[in-house]
C-alpha cells in the first residue's frame, strides 16, 4: 500500500486500514507494539497529535508499515490563495 499521508487523521486511517486488512483486533496489533490498546484506538482516530514517534514507528512494524519520505510539489500560487481566503 503506498498512499500520501499528511496529517494524524490519514495516518490513523492507513493503519486502521491495514490492521482491518490483516483481521487483527487493536489489542493484537498493540500487544506486538508492545503499546497500549488505547494507544492504537487513539492513532487510529487521528486522536494522537503528540504521539511519540517510536511509538508510532512500533505499531507501524507490528503491521509491516514503513514511512516513506517524499518531495512534496510546491502548492501553487492559487491553492495557497485560495488557502488563505477559503
């Protein structure tokens, strides 16, 4: 699976995704992180803006996920005008 994730709430939903995807329960995906359950329910909801990064790098290896960084495209004048006045 490769998608863009930019925020908390599309990382939560791409784990969500594959820990449904591989029938585990959140308690199973959190006990091969060696996290919490509430931990996964948290960054699943996008729920955990300041969450430890090694702990959200954990129960991206206990579902065999990795970050990948990429070049953004710089956003056009219009997008970022059209940011700014809504």
């Amino acid at each position: 699976m490769t998608r863009p994730v930019t925020d908390v709430k599309a990382l939560g939903a791409a784990i969500r995704l594959q820990r449904v995807g591989r029938r585990w329960t959140q308690a199973e995906v959190a006990a091969r992180a060696q996290v919490s359950r509430r931990f996964v329910s948290e960054l699943e909801a996008g729920e955990r803006t300041g969450a430890e990064l090694g702990r959200v790098l954990a129960v991206l290896r206990a579902l065999e996920l990795a970050i990948t960084l990429v070049d953004r495209p710089p956003e056009s004048f219009a997008a970022a005008l059209g940011g700014v006045l809504g």
